[in-house]
C-alpha cells in the first residue's frame, strides 16, 4: 500500500534566518516570468507553485524515510 | 603605478594596448601572458627591451601557471581567443575550448588572487543576425549565429556572474571588426595574400554586399583605456564602432588601388554571406561609449586603407609566412 505523508507534523520549530535578501552571493530574491509566449501554443501548467511544492516535499519525505539519501538523521 | 596582466598580448590588439601602457604611464608594469598561437614576438618589437616588461610563454589551459604569474597584477585585460571566425565550419569545439574555457580560467585565477579589475575583448556577434536594426547594447535577444558569437557573448555571462558573486569590477567590450597593423586574420588581409600570389583574379566569400563597421586598432586602444581609467564598478558592456560602413566589394577596390593593380577579376563565390556563421550586415549604435567622451578618429573607410597599407607594407618585408 502506498504511504503517504503529507506533512512532517511538527510543532514550535524557530525559523532562524540568515538575513539578507538573498540566500546566497548569485541567488535572485525575486524571480516574476511572463509565460504568455508558450500558452500560446495551448501549454497550460496543471499545478500551482503552491501544489507543486507540497507535492515535491510529501515526495522527500517519503523518499528520506525510505533512507533514498545520504543524510544523517 | 599600475600592474597589468595582458593574456594575449603578444596579439593584434594586446599589442598595440601595450605599447599605449608604456607610453601613457611608462613606470608601470606589464605582465604579457600568451601562448603565441596567433600572437608574434615581432608585434612587440618597439617594447621587447622595457625592463618593466615581463612575457610569459604559455597557455591559460595551464591554470597553475596562470594563477602564478597572475599574483599581484591590478588590472587584467583578456584578448586571449580563436580569432578566425570561420574555422568553426570545420573545427565546431574551437570556440569553446580557444574561448569560453579560457574565460573561465582567467575569472578563476582572478578570483584565487583576489584580482578585481578586468577588460574583456568581446564582439558584435553576440547579437546574431540583425540585419540593418542599429543594435544597442540592451538588444534582445542576443541569438548568435556562430559559435564564435557564441562564445563571445558566453564569456561575457560568466564575467557577469564572476562580477556580481566575487566582487569583480569589469568591462566587456563589444567591438566591431579591428583592423590595423598586426593583425592577424580578416578580408583586408586575406585579399592582399590572394593578390600578392596572383593579381589577375580575386576570389570573394560571398557576393561582396557585406556591410560592416571596421574600426581602426587605435580608437579600440583608446576605448579601452578611457574606459578603463573610469574604474566603472560591477560589471558594465559597450557597443565600439565606427559610424558608418564599408562594403566588402569595397575593400577589395581599396586593396587593388593601393597594390597599384589593374583589370583583376572579381570572383564572388556567391550567397549573401562568406561563411555559415558570417554576419553579413552589421549596425551597431555606439551612444553609450561615444558619451564618456571617447569618439573614433578614423572611419571605416580610412580603418581599411590604414591597415591594408600597413599589411602590404609587412608582406613585402616577409613578415607572413605567404606563399607569393
């Protein structure tokens, strides 16, 4: 049967942030791409930015509990 | 007192710049860094004896070498890559490997040397094929259409990033075709060979319509070091080209006028261009550059005259390895 888990379930985690406006020397804060010229052709994307990131990390999660990566846990 | 470190500069224009350095700041020094695939010890003729000189033989692809001899230079001007523009027809990886990778070197060596400053040669082909639209510097898209292009506007997308990610300042320098003495590939060049071994007739790449901008090597010296003594921070780019334009059929005319020749036949090879990756008509706006104050003293009419005269003169004392 297929496990799905769709969040890590935790509670009081502190976000500590590095600060800056940037994560690194080279990334770019904000990112806005005008996608006009491709839907055009009929393209459509099916999933939000939203969909599509609770969609990758239910994905690492599974993928990290399976021990898929190299990470110490 | 400034230190710089000129890779290519046994070359066309690195040549040319370095007899301006010692002429403009004499105390300083200069480190010339090349591996004299095109570059001659001849070119250095007027500066070979100048204590403040030092050549190094070698090439970028030897990074350790580069990183060693790079230490403690200020300003760093990059002339080095494949200056025959057509041999990518049959050679595909030159533009890469003589170009591209070389860039990523020079930008690594500065970075382990924490060397700030930069001058980069680069080209009109980074705009592709845009026919008679006066291309300015934030034309787009920038669509090459040779890998020689492509290479050009490559290197200038790393320096970008080399530029904003380690702090460097530099200046990448779009220029038109330069021409003048030392140089060491272009039609002026190739039609005085061409004649010099047979003046009866002259094969022409393409239909001789080309239309382009050559600029004369001492206005791009002059751009250069205007530029260059204006400390720009970040990473900054200008058009340098002359204001009008000259024809191909032209310079063969020019050529023959001035070999004193008579009745030669032209023969055009055909198409509106001389290669696959040739440009056949180039329109470049030079506003940005023209308003730090710098113009060109010789327009691409006097360019072609100038440097074919010197060309002939340079054959006739055998400095070519031609065939005559």
């Amino acid at each position: 049967m297929e496990e799905r888990i769709y969040l890590l379930e935790l509670k009081n985690v502190n976000y500590k942030f590095t600060g800056g406006d940037r994560g690194w020397k080279g990334d770019v804060p904000i990112v806005r791409m005008n996608s006009e010229k491709i839907r055009n052709f009929g393209w459509v994307n099916e999933y939000t930015s939203y969909d599509a990131i609770k969609m990758s990390v239910e994905s690492i999660i599974l993928d990290a509990k399976k021990k898929k990566f190299n990470w110490e846990i | 007192m400034n230190k710089y470190f000129v890779i290519g500069g046994a070359g066309f224009i690195g040549s040319h710049l370095i007899r301006k350095i010692f002429k403009d700041e004499p105390e300083s020094k200069i480190i010339i860094y090349d591996n004299f695939s095109s570059g001659k010890m001849w070119h250095l003729d007027e500066v070979i004896h100048n204590n403040n000189l030092k050549i190094v033989e070698d090439d970028i692809k030897n990074l350790d070498v580069l990183n060693e001899t790079m230490k403690d230079s200020d300003v760093v001007y990059h002339f080095a890559s494949n200056p025959d523009i057509s041999k990518a027809v049959t050679q595909p990886d030159i533009d890469f490997w003589e170009g591209t990778y070389l860039t990523n070197n020079v930008l690594e060596a500065m970075r382990v040397n924490n060397i700030k400053n930069l001058l980069y040669a680069s080209g009109s082909g980074i705009y592709g094929d845009t026919g008679y639209n006066e291309v300015d510097e934030d034309y787009s898209p920038q669509l090459p259409i040779s890998t020689y292009g492509a290479s050009k506007l490559a290197c200038e997308a790393l320096i970008s990033s080399y530029c904003f990610m380690f702090d460097m300042n530099a200046t990448a320098f779009r220029f038109a075709n330069v021409v003048g003495p030392n140089q060491t590939h272009g039609v002026g060049y190739d039609f005085v060979r061409k004649l010099l071994k047979n003046n009866k007739i002259l094969d022409i790449l393409g239909d001789g319509s080309q239309s382009k901008s050559y600029i004369y090597v001492d206005d791009i010296v002059n751009a250069l070091r205007t530029t260059e003594k204006k400390r720009l921070k970040g990473f900054s780019y200008y058009n340098v080209a002359t204001l009008d334009y000259i024809t191909v059929k032209e310079i063969a005319d020019i050529v023959i006028d001035l070999l004193n020749l008579k009745n030669v036949d032209y023969k055009f090879t055909g198409g509106d261009r001389g290669w696959k990756g040739d440009v056949p008509i180039v329109r470049m706006n030079s506003e940005k550059i023209r308003n730090f104050g710098w113009i060109n003293k010789y327009s691409s009419y006097d360019a072609i005259k100038l440097s074919v005269d010197s060309i002939i003169s340079d054959a006739k004392k055998k400095k070519f390895n031609w065939e005559m």
